[in-house]
C-alpha cells in the first residue's frame, strides 16, 4: 500500500519511535500519545482491520502483545493499561492499517475510554448469542 502511513513506517521509510520488532509486527509509540509511554503494534502485512486479519496471523500477533505490556507497564510504572483496537471509522479508527492500541493508565489520569451501560429486554441476549453463535460455526 504506497499511501499507508504505517506501511511506510515499517519500511523505515518515515520514522519511528520502535520499541519492538519480529518478522510480524513492529511496535513503536504513538507520535499523538494519549498518555505517556502509549504505544502501538503495527502489523506487518498491510491489512485494514480485524476483519481482515487471518485466524493464523492473529495468534502470532496476539503472542507478542504480554510482553510488550509488561515492558511498557515496568518502565512507566503505570498502575493499568488499556489494550485496545478500533476497525472502521464509526469505531474510532483513523489509519485504515490493523494496530493495537497499549495505553498506560494511572489512578486520576486524564484518559477516558468510557461508555453508558445499556441492557436488554427479557430474552433479547439469549436470541443475539444464539443467533451470533449460529454464524461461528
Ligand atoms: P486509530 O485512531 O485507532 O486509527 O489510531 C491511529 C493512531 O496512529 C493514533 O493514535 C495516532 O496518533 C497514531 N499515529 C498516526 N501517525 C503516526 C505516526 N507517524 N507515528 C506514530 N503514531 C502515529
Ligand atoms: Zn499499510
């Protein structure tokens, strides 16, 4: 993809704060941190989101992502971490190449990853998982 940001950014071809790499993922810090130390994966093949990704490469990637969480949280120090993923632009997603997000967090800090709760009729949840469960398998 020539015009993808991060595919350039594992080329080496725009630089990078890189803290880890395998023949994979590359893991650098975001240049616009929500919090001090927030990093994030890159996956190496050019792939726009989760719905893309093969079953096969998601165990390789997801291998990787403990231990750079206990290096992040050891050197910063953080009392928590957020490890998440946005796919599509109604998801808050804003580069169209598969990353995973590792927020530090700290008791008081001023990140705010949050949502209202909402709930389901009598019955609802039993029909939506067996109708969800009916397309895995
Ligand atoms: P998302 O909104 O999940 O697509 O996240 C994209 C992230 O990429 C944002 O947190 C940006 O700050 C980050 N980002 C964009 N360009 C760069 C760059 N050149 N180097 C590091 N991080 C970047
Ligand atoms: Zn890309």
């Amino acid at each position: 993809m020539d015009s993808c940001i991060f595919c350039k950014i594992i080329k080496g071809e725009i630089p990078s704060s890189t803290i880890y790499e395998d023949e994979n993922v590359k893991v650098i810090l975001d240049i616009s941190p929500a919090a001090k130390g927030h990093a994030i994966l890159l996956v190496k093949e050019h792939v726009a989101n989760v719905f893309e990704l093969p079953a096969e490469l998601a165990g390789k990637v997801f291998s990787v992502v403990p231990k750079v969480a206990a290096a992040i949280k050891a050197e910063l120090g953080c009392d928590g971490m957020n490890i998440l993923q946005n796919n599509g632009v109604e998801a808050g997603q804003t580069v169209f190449h598969l990353h995973i997000h590792f927020i530090p967090r700290w008791k008081n800090d001023t990140v705010n990853i949050k949502w209202a709760p909402l709930g389901y009729a009598d019955g609802e949840a039993a029909e939506l998982a067996a109708a969800i469960k009916a397309r895995l398998v």
